[in-house]
C-alpha cells in the first residue's frame, strides 16, 4: 500500500501485512502504520476506499 508522508515529503511503499485497520468516530475505515525511515520512526495513516477496505479485512 502506498503512503504519503508530510513530514519527508515523499511516497513511501508500505507491505500490507504491517497495515492496520482503523475506523474513524464518522464509521470510515482508515489505515494506520508506523514504519522506520530515514532512522527515525514514522507514523502514517490514510483514509480507505471501499475497496481498500475490503481487501485489507
């Protein structure tokens, strides 16, 4: 799944195993991950189609 992140202003590849599910208080489902890069932990988040969200459960 592709992310992109603010803070070093680039897309990042994340595999979809280390994805995680989240619904938001308005009922949509988002992605949240944290991933290592650059030496410094980054947490990215994303909000999902209907597809995505079926795909990834």
């Amino acid at each position: 799944m592709k992310f992109y992140s603010v803070q070093l202003r680039k897309s990042v590849e994340v595999d979809d195993s280390k994805v995680e599910v989240i619904t938001m208080k308005n009922g949509r489902k988002a992605a949240r991950v944290a991933v290592d890069l650059d030496g410094q932990q980054v947490k990215l988040f994303k909000i999902l189609s209907k597809e995505d969200a079926a795909r990834l459960g």
